[in-house]
C-alpha cells in the first residue's frame, strides 16, 4: 500500500458533490487526454456519455450531467467563472451542439449523447459511466470510468489515486502505524511526522504553504456564502440561511472586507450559545456555495465540505490556538487522518452512506483541533475514533438528489460533534480508552458494506422517501 498526501484529501473543489460533480468532470477531461493521445478531436464526429446506478439517480440534483458537459468542453472547475455555469450549459442544451474540448464543435443531444440510465448499474462500482466516441471513419474509442469518492476517478485497470501515491519514508497505513512512528523517530506531533512525509511530494515550506492557500481558500468561501441571499437552484426551494444568521450575529456591525468582517467575528462575547451559532453559520456557509455550484474546499468530499473550515474558523475566531503554525498543522493532521479511511474503508457515500462523508470530516477535524489543542498523538487519534464512533450508520438519502436536505445542516452537526470530541479526548487518557481508531474505521466499513444500497446516496430510502418531492 502507498502513501497519499493529505492535499489530495484536502483540496479546491466545485460544488454540489465530489464524486457526483467533481469525479465525472474528472472523468470527461481525462477522456479528452486519451482521445487526443491517441486519436485527433478534430476527427471526432460524436461523444456520447452513460450514466449509470448513483451518478443517474441523483444525476440531476449532483449536477452529474452539468459536470460531463462542461468537462468534455474542456473547461477547468478550478478555474471556470461558476456565474457562468448555467449560461454555458444552457446555450448546449438549447443549441444542441458542444464544443468539444474547446477545439471541434460537434453535435450534442441532452436524452441522446447524453444519458442517465437509473435501471442499471455497472458491476465494478455504483458511481459507474461510459464514454464513446465515434470517429469520422466510423470507429469508437470507449471507456468505463468510476467515481470512487473525493473526486477520485477509477477505471477497471487504472486509478487516478494511485498515480500520485507514492511510497513515503515513513508509511502510516494505519492509525497504529502513526504511533509507532512517532515513537521509533522521538516526535511529540503527528503534524511532525506528516511534514516529514509530505517531503516525498514537496519542500517543507511549499507545504506550508499550500495549506495556507488551502486556508485562504475557506476563507473566502465562508464570507461569500455569509453575504449570499436567496433560493438554492434545484427545484426545493431552500432558502440560504447563513447571511441571515451572519446579519443577527453581527446586529449593527458594518464591514466591506473579507478582514473588516473577521475582525468582528473575533469580537464577539465567547459564550457557548454565541460560539454555537457562529460555527454553524460558517459550515452553513460553506455548503450553500456548495449547493449553489459554487468554488469550496473538497475535505474530504464536498457533501462534506463544511465541517473543516467551521471548525478551523471556530479555532482562528474563538481560541487561542490562532497562529499561522495552528492553521498548517491542523490541515496536515486532518489530512492525514483522511488518508486513513481513504485506504482502509471508503469516503464515497454512494459506497458508505453519509458516515463516509461527514462522519470521516467530522473525524478529521476533530483531529486537526485535538492537535494545535495540545493533545498527545494518542489524544489526536481517540478525537478522531470518538467523532467517527458517533457518526456510525449515518445514511446519505439525500432529499430529491440535492446536496441540500439533510446535507447542509448535518456539516454544522459534525463540526459541533468534532469540538465536543477534541474536547473529551484532551481531557482523557487514551491508555484507558476501549476502541482505537482504527477498529472504528474497520466498523465504519463493514456498517458500509452491510447498509442497504437504498440507503447509499441514491434517493431511494429514508429522508428522500419520507419526504414526498418529485426528483428535480
């Protein structure tokens, strides 16, 4: 087994989903690179793309087919303008026609070159797809590509995550791994021995910085969604409720800058009601850009999107744990903590319910605070067991595909479970502690592989069927 840098857990995004938006944009550009390894898209007559199992039955609330579309026009959504989403997408719908790869205009049919087919699932993975494309000449070059969670994408003989894994100096497959090395080299973080493993991909300080920009990047996304009113797109018509609590918190307060309004946050009386409130309105605000295709931190999916950066607000606003050194280290370790259920069980909900998504952020965070708190590298990892054992079975049954019901609100409950956890395991002795993390990780994926596909981000069971809202 290799290695995975915690920026491949931690990363910039585009909402709704990261295995339902961000894996098939992944998947459609990579189909371009091989058709242009191979072939030439000016020979290109038609594409075709197949949904199929999860990505087709919640297709339209993740914007599964927006993601194909725009991935096969060869746009970038860490760079595409996100205001101008519906107008690229509308204009291909309207027009019938794509440009393919920003080179060759085609022909494109939405129900014809484009399909999600909710009767079929492909055996290798719910997240399944296929894309041909016809050649002037009458020859085809298909592929099957998989969505397996955090964007990752996967075809039967080749995964994108295992291209950027490599083997570390000091491997940690394990939680019991990362203790033994802590030990063996006479470290006193996990932060410690993450930043000697992250030397295999980059200097130290590149790292740091990155995590800073990871930083900024959440920033910015929180006070986007803090000043941002009005209906969430998809038909359920929720109403965005962060810059409406930002407004209450704030009472007269007035700011025009990004700073201007953190300052304020800052200021605020310290009470647990006060401090309650202002972390939900962050992880609000963060999954209502993510609703509304907006630019977010994938951590370690975007259904999940919020927990971190309210935690890691939670932290910069409200303790003393504020530094720029508190901000690295508590990314590292959240990451780290990532790459653990990444390799051992799963972070795609369409494999393991919504305790792959917010349960394993919650966990994350609940490390990355335990470790700028002060917690020993035993304490750091019984946060994270602690925060995963309280999200055990947790469904994902999203309500009419969307990323928004019950999505949005469980992110600010697994950031408030994420700092009760950190707070339990630095007042505890891990000595004494029962469950490690790891066999919460081992539970966490036989409840996974035991749960009802109605139950596995598919619309078919629980909330989305108590809820009577045809599929947008």
């Amino acid at each position: 087994m290799q290695s995975i840098s915690v920026f491949e857990i931690i990363k910039v995004g585009i909402g709704p989903s990261s295995s339902h938006t961000m894996g098939p944009w992944n998947a459609a550009e990579n189909f371009l690179r091989q058709i242009r390894a191979d072939y030439r898209l000016s020979d290109v007559a038609e594409v075709y793309v197949e949904f199929f199992g999860s990505l087709a039955k919640t297709g339209i609330g993740h914007g599964t087919d927006i993601a194909g579309m725009l991935g096969l026009s060869g746009e970038d959504y860490q760079k595409i303008d996100t205001t101008t989403i519906n107008e690229k997408i509308d204009r291909i719908r309207t027009e019938e026609l794509l440009y393919l790869g920003g080179e060759k205009t085609i022909p494109f049919v939405y129900g014809k070159h484009l399909i999600l087919n909710m009767k079929k699932s492909l055996d290798f993975h719910p997240n399944g797809m296929i894309f041909r494309a016809v050649f002037a000449d009458g020859s085809e070059l298909i592929q099957d590509y998989y969505s397996i969670g955090g964007g990752f994408i996967a075809t039967k003989n080749e995964n994108s995550m295992e291209k950027s894994c490599i083997r570390t100096l000091y491997p940690c497959h394990s939680g019991r791994d990362v203790l033994e090395n802590i030990k063996k080299l006479g470290l006193s973080s996990v932060s410690d021995l993450v930043f000697l493993n992250e030397e295999s991909w980059r200097s130290r300080e590149e790292t740091e910085n990155a995590a800073l920009y990871i930083w900024d990047q959440i920033c910015e996304c929180i006070y986007k969604g803090v000043n941002q009113e009005g209906i969430l797109p998809g038909g359920l018509k929720v109403s965005r409720r962060a810059a409406a609590l930002n407004r209450k918190l704030l009472g007269d307060l007035q700011y025009s800058t990004q700073e201007e309004w953190l300052e304020y946050v800052k200021s605020a009386d310290g009470t647990f009601t006060t401090i309650n409130k202002w972390v939900s309105c962050f992880a609000l605000a963060v999954n209502e850009e993510n609703a509304g295709f907006g630019r977010i931190i994938t951590a370690p999916t975007n259904g999940a999107s919020g927990v971190i950066p309210a935690v890691l607000m939670y932290a910069q606003a409200f303790t003393q744990h504020n530094t720029k050194e508190d901000i690295i280290r508590f990314i590292l370790v959240a990451g780290e903590i990532g790459t653990l259920f990444k390799k051992n069980a799963t972070i795609s909900a369409a494999m393991g319910g919504c305790q792959a998504e917010v349960g394993v952020s919650s966990a994350m965070a609940a490390a990355g605070l335990t470790e700028i708190m002060g917690g020993t590298p035993a304490q750091v990892l019984m946060a994270a067991e602690i925060a995963m054992e309280h999200h055990l079975g947790l469904t994902c049954d999203p309500v009419a595909g969307l990323v928004q019901i019950p999505c949005i609100e469980r992110n600010s409950m697994g950031a408030i479970k994420a700092i009760t956890a950190a707070n339990i395991a630095i007042e505890s002795d891990p000595e004494k502690a029962r469950v490690t993390l790891d066999e919460v990780i081992q539970s966490m994926w036989e409840t996974a592989q035991s749960m009802n596909d109605r139950f596995k981000e598919t619309s078919e069971g629980g909330l989305a069927i108590a809820v009577n809202v045809a599929e947008c």
